[in-house]
C-alpha cells in the first residue's frame, strides 16, 4: 500500500484553506493547515510532520512574510514549496523562484490547475527530508539506518545492492557506465566483471516493483549503462 503524500498548507484566508484542503483530500493527499499565525508555528510543525509539498501564502498575518518561510525550508533541505499569493507581478514572481520556490500561481487561481501543479512538482522531485533522508515519490531512502521504503513497504536490500541505489539516488538523471559504477561501488579492487552490475540491478528491479514508474526508474541504456530516471 502505497502512503499518502502530505502536503502542508499555510493560508490565512479560511475560505481558500477550506476549499483546497477538500480538493488535496478529494485527490488523496493527506493535509495539515497552518493558517500563518507565527512563523515558529509554521516551522514546528514543517519539522515534525515532514510534509511532501508545502502550499505557501506569502501574506500571512502579524506582519509574518512567507517569503521568510521558503527561505527557512530551503535552508534545511529540498522539499517542494509552491507559492499561492495575491502577489502576482512578475517581480514577485521572479523574488519567490530566486528564493528557491518550486512553482508560483497567483490569486484568484482555478483549485484543479492547483493540483495540476502540484502533481507536476511531486513528479520531477528528489529531495532531502532531513540530512540523512532522501525522498523520490515514495521511494525514501534513509542513509541513517540503511533502510529503503516504497509507501509504507519495507524493502529489504543486500548491501551491495543498497550501496547501488545509494549512488544512483545521488546522482539522478545522470548515465553511468557499468566500469564507473564498480569502482564507486564496488571499488577498484574488486576482481569480479562487469556483469556485477547487471545482476545487482536486476535485483534492485524485481525489489523496486512497486515504485510507481511515473515518479522514476532505473533505466538501461543500451551498450552505454544505467540511468536513475526521475520523471
């Protein structure tokens, strides 16, 4: 069973937040509102909850600045942030991607162009939960405990095999051949062939069944290597 994506919202304006939560939970995403009363607050919870995407109004109360927010978040990881805001202008525009958001729709928006975009972002993302945590879809790999999830299935790897995608997940969208990938993996001392490789990644295949190819895959490219797709 594959998890729900969370997605935190932070809007002040009830109305907006009401209809938006119905959308997200329509579409099976799982949501918390913040409506922005503080900062600290909006932050706390981004920290505890650990949400997939973050829906960001810029205009929040008691002077609150979204903008600050994003900026925080960008500095603890990656997680997607789309900014919902009445300011609309291409300056604003051009200030909320400088300061590392995602997407930017402005107010008055249409709720299903909403999740157009929010399914675009969660399809083209990887990234850091946390230090040691990186997310692609639902696939997360915790580097702290050598662990590997899909949804909520515990994926069970050889070690080899994890060191593998451990690689592969650092380095997305990136084509490797299979000499490159022993001596990163393997090392230049391992005195088996190539084909290694191959049956290590057909492993990781059969393991990785059930990630869903529209967020990504390992990928063959034929007499070059593999490739982590990210989609």
């Amino acid at each position: 069973m594959i998890s729900l994506k969370r997605v935190l919202l932070v809007e002040d304006e009830l109305p907006i937040a009401i209809l938006l939560q119905a959308y997200l939970e329509k579409e099976n995403y799982e949501v918390k509102w913040n409506s922005g009363e503080g900062e600290s607050d909006v932050m706390g919870q981004f920290l505890s909850w650990k949400p997939d995407l973050v829906l960001l109004d810029l205009m929040l109360p008691n002077d609150q600045n979204g903008m600050d927010i994003l900026h925080q978040i960008r500095r603890l990881g990656s997680c997607p942030v789309i900014i919902l805001t009445a300011r609309g202008t291409v300056p604003d525009r051009l200030q909320g991607f400088d300061h590392g958001a995602d997407d930017y729709i402005a107010k008055p928006f249409d709720p299903q162009e909403v999740m157009a975009r929010i399914q675009a972002v969660l399809r083209r993302s990887v990234y850091m939960i946390d230090s040691n945590i990186v997310r692609i879809g639902s696939l997360v790999i915790d580097a702290s405990t050598r662990t590997v999830k899909v949804g909520t299935e515990h994926i069970s790897l050889l070690p080899r095999d994890y060191q593998l995608l451990e690689f592969l997940v650092e380095h997305p969208n990136q084509l490797f051949e299979r000499d490159h990938l022993l001596n990163e993996v393997w090392g230049i001392d391992f005195e088996g062939g190539d084909r290694s490789v191959d049956t290590s990644i057909k492993r990781l295949r059969k393991s990785l069944q059930h990630w869903p190819t529209i967020e990504g895959e390992i990928e063959t490219i034929r007499g070059m290597g593999y490739s982590l797709r990210v989609y």
